[in-house]
C-alpha cells in the first residue's frame, strides 16, 4: 500500500528518497524484526489466537491513523506501530498450520496461508493507485486500515486453535523453551542459518521492489498511478500467488523424493529470476519492462512456503512461534529494515550522474543479490535431510518421556 503512494507522499510532504525508503522499510522493518521474537514468545507459552487478535487490531489501526500523519516523523511513528502489530501475525500463524497439518502436506498448507501475501499486495496496489488519483494519499489509508478491525473480530469469534504438537502425534509432550534456547537450538542447525540468510537476500531485493517499483515506472516510463497499480496488482498478485502455492506444492513433492528438495525449489527459483531483472531495468520499453517482471514476481515468492516449512520442520511443537520469529527476524532485518532505505540512499547517490533514471540503475545493482539468496538455499539442502533426523530424535525422546512419566 505505501509503495504506491511513495510519490504523491514524497511531494505532499517533501520528503528525499533517503526518508521514503526509512517509512516504508526500516521503521516497520525494525520493530517487525526485533519484536517479533518475544511476542511469539507470548504465542509459544499463550493463546496464538489471541496474540494474532491483538496484532492484527493493531496493525490495522496503525495504517488507517497513517491518513492523517503531517510530517515525516509522524508517518514514522504510525509505521512503527504497523511493524509492531504485524510482528505478532505470521510466526503464531505459522505454529497453529503446523499443528494442523502432518510435515508431507506442510508446505502446501504454508504456501495456501502466504497467499495472504500477494493478495494483499495486489489489493493494496490496485486499491491504493486508484484512491491516490480520485481521494488522496491520506483517505487510502483510512479505507484499507479500518476493515481489518472488523476481521480482527470475526477472527476472535470464529477461530479455533489446535493442541499443540497435534499433527505431529506430540500432545502433551510439547515442553516449554525460552527464547534463548529456541535460538541456541535453531543456531546448531546449519540448513536454518542458510535457509534465513536465503530469505533475507531474497528479501532485501524483493521488499525493495515492491517498495520502489512504482516510483521507478513512473519515472522511467512516466506512468500514473492508478495505471501502474493496475499492473503492479496483477503480475505481483496473480503471478506472486502462483508462485507462492507452487512453491508449497512443489517443494512437498520434491520432499518425498528426499528432503533437500525442499530447499532446492527455492534456489532454482532465485537464479532463475536474475536474467529477467536486467531484462525489466535495462529496457526503456513500458510494455517490455512489465512483461519481463511476470517470471521473477512469479519465481522469487516461490521461497516462502518451502522456507516456512523448512523451519517448522526444524523446531519442535513448544518453540515453533517463536522458530518462526526468529526465521522473520534475519529475513526482516536484512530485507526489510534494510533494503529498501538502501537502495533509496544508492538511487539518492546515483541522482548526481543519472538523474531521475538512478532509481532504475540502483533496483538494478540490488537485484543482482539474488544470486546469495540461491548460493544459501543450495547449501541449506546440502545438510537439511541430517538436520532434520536430529529434530526428529529430540521430539522422540519428549515423547517417549512424556510417556513414561504418564504411565508411573
């Protein structure tokens, strides 16, 4: 949703790129990262569905009070709050799926739930372009902020939230783990250190697109807004929601066959959209340019579910919130908080030579970083299989002692 109003804010307001890449990354991005550890935490020991409850009221009213920021350090402050309520959405999320669904179908099931991703982008986008032209910057926050207040209810009243372990056979030899030793255990395994460094590099380039694709269309290719929201909506809506489902769906069945082909679909993937990037900032075709951005949106989410999967299959049933949190940590941390206010400060310090086209050449240097992100995947499947035997023999062990302790 900012993304698309990056420009009308940044001449409402005054702002450079530097500031604009700060609101829509690194404020939201930070808190995100850093605070959604010890609110998962609360998940792992609490109820997940009243934390998603709260987070998701939060977030909502966070980005609706956005509207009526007058300057840059307000709209700062509203998206910090944005980062916070959201920091509590996803690792609960990702815990309750798992406790829904056995390891073969997990992925799947994971890549159904981040749809929410490339739908809300398209929603956001196509929704936010449109009532930037016809109502402002300020009334397109209000209007996609409030509905979420109203599903933070439905969501109290209507969703359930499965025993712990259940998908697993673990009721009730679930323990409990700080979130010291959730670290101490995820920082043993090396497929979780190169999976999370894979998801950052992705992150870095893939935050700093969605945020600055819009500025870049309409600078290079002098596009409005509804029309680039239009497009944006459809080729990172429909084509990232492909590409997330199929990387669910793909990574389970490569998984059968043996469990590192669960982090090679995200590598192919990640390489696969390098060729594609240089084509979409080179061109100075609109048409072209679009076209050329249909693969990689479509390829690069294809990380998320098998990465989501990859981490839950890494912890065990007590500390899976809080594995998740700490898997969105280094991604949001690298990514979110950091990509796109580098790539405005690179753009901002490329003006000098390039002029209005250094956004362009500065989306064009990070996207290069694909190559980390899959360089780290196929190492995570160089020793994942290993790594999740060790898993399975610890949560083994919690139930054979649990069940001894039941039967004396």
């Amino acid at each position: 949703m900012l993304s698309i109003l990056l420009e009308s804010i940044k001449l409402d307001l005054g702002l450079s790129d530097t500031q604009l890449g700060l609101l829509s990354g690194t404020a939201f991005g930070l808190f995100y990262a850093t605070l959604g550890i010890p609110i998962a935490r609360l998940a792992d020991i609490f109820s997940r569905k009243l934390v998603i409850v709260v987070s998701l009221a939060l977030w909502s009213a966070m980005t609706a009070l956005c509207g009526s920021a007058s300057g840059f350090a307000m709209l700062l402050l509203y998206r910090v709050g944005v980062g916070v309520g959201e920091a509590g959405g996803s690792p609960p999320s990702h815990a309750l799926i798992s406790d829904l669904f056995a390891p073969e179908n997990r992925g799947a099931a994971l890549g159904i739930f981040s749809l929410g991703v490339p739908i809300g982008i398209l929603v956001g986008l196509l929704a936010g372009g449109w009532l930037d032209e016809s109502l402002g910057w300020r009334t397109a926050f209000v209007v996609v902020g409030l509905p979420g207040l109203v599903l933070s209810l439905i969501v109290g009243l209507t969703l359930r939230e499965p025993p712990r372990g259940m998908a697993d056979g673990l009721v009730g030899a679930t323990g409990s783990h700080s979130a010291r030793e959730v670290i101490a255990f995820l920082a043993r395994s090396r497929s979780f250190i190169h999976t999370a460094l894979g998801g950052a590099f992705y992150a870095f380039v893939g935050y700093s697109f969605v945020t600055w694709a819009p500025s870049f269309l309409k600078r290079s290719h002098a596009m409005d807004s509804g029309e680039v929201g239009t497009w944006l909506a459809l080729i990172i809506g429909i084509g990232g929601g492909v590409g997330v489902y199929a990387g669910g769906w793909l990574s389970d069945r490569r998984a059968r066959v043996h469990p590192r082909g669960r982090a090679l679909v995200p590598a192919v993937a990640m390489f696969a959209c390098l060729p594609f990037w240089a084509g979409v900032y080179w061109t100075n075709d609109a048409g072209l340019a679009l076209a050329l951005m249909v693969p990689p949106a479509t390829f690069g989410l294809m990380y998320q579910a098998p990465a989501f999967a990859i981490t839950q299959g890494l912890s065990t049933p007590a500390m899976r919130a809080t594995a998740g949190a700490v898997l969105l940590f280094v991604i949001n941390l690298i990514g979110l908080a950091v990509g796109p206010a580098v790539t405005g400060l690179l753009s901002d310090s490329l003006e000098p030579r390039f002029g209005a086209e250094s956004l362009r050449y500065a989306l064009l240097i990070v996207s290069m970083m694909l190559a980390l992100s899959g360089f780290h995947f196929w190492r995570a499947s160089r020793t994942l299989a290993e790594d999740l035997e060790f898993v399975q023999s610890i949560q083994h062990q919690q139930a054979s002692g649990a069940g001894a302790a039941q039967a004396s």
